[in-house]
C-alpha cells in the first residue's frame, strides 16, 4: 500500500512539513517525481485546466516546465482540517523570449487515509515583472 507520510489527520506542525514537502518536490521541476505525492486518480484545477491521474499530471508538468523556465517556488501554510491544507504560494519564471513572471495563488488541498494528495484546485494570477525586480534566485 502507498503511503505518503505524514498523514491525516494534520497538525499544524505536519501540514507545514507537508507543505515544504510539497515545495521540495516542485521545485525539483520532476513531474515524475511530483505525481508520487498524489493518488492514481487524482483531480486537479490548474487555472483553467482540468488534470485527472498521474499520468496526465507527469504530461501537464512536462509542458509546464517546457515553458516556465527557471522555476522557483515558494508555499505558505494558510489553514488546514483534519485531511485538508490550504496554501498560498507565489514563484517566479521566464519564457522562452526571456520575459520574467511572478504567479500568485492559492491552493486546496485534500488528501486521502494514506497522506496521498487525492484533490487540488489551484487559483493563479501571473504578473509580468523585470528581472531586477525577482525574489526568487
């Protein structure tokens, strides 16, 4: 059996390590490596995408990082339940054509018995920003 740990239900304490867990995990850009953390039928809002599955997370953030070069994250704790954890994040990258964005957003999360990530919906904004202008680097 699967198992991600730490599980549910959280404590303050174990919803940041999941968070910074989390963060780890996508800033290694390793879409393989990022779908262990979520369930075989995982469901996903990503903006104004719809992801079900590992295999069509691994897809999803192979394109992404395609196109968003020299990602960096950073999560915050929002709030959390006994199997849900609410963050807020923001990370900054560069296009092909070299302009820099920074994206703002909020993510709900829940998980299953096992510590995997069985929902994500993620709302982002993107501004565009001048590379002097970067926290992230």
């Amino acid at each position: 059996m699967e198992q991600k740990h730490p599980l549910p239900p959280f404590t303050l304490e174990t919803a940041k390590e999941k968070i910074q867990m989390a963060e780890d995990a996508w800033n290694s850009q390793d879409p393989e490596k990022v779908s262990k953390a979520y369930t075989i039928n995982s469901e996903w809002r990503n903006r104004d995408i719809f992801v079900n599955g590992r295999e069509e997370i691994v897809s999803f953030l192979q394109k992404k990082w395609e196109k968003e070069l020299h990602y960096r994250l950073k999560k915050e704790y929002w709030a959390h339940t006994e199997n849900r954890i609410a963050v807020r994040f923001e990370y900054e990258y560069q296009t092909k054509d070299g302009n820099w964005f920074r994206a703002y957003g909020n993510e709900n999360w829940e998980f299953d018995e096992n510590g995997l990530m069985a929902k994500r919906y993620a709302s982002i904004n993107d501004l565009a920003i001048k590379e002097e202008d970067r926290k992230f680097k």
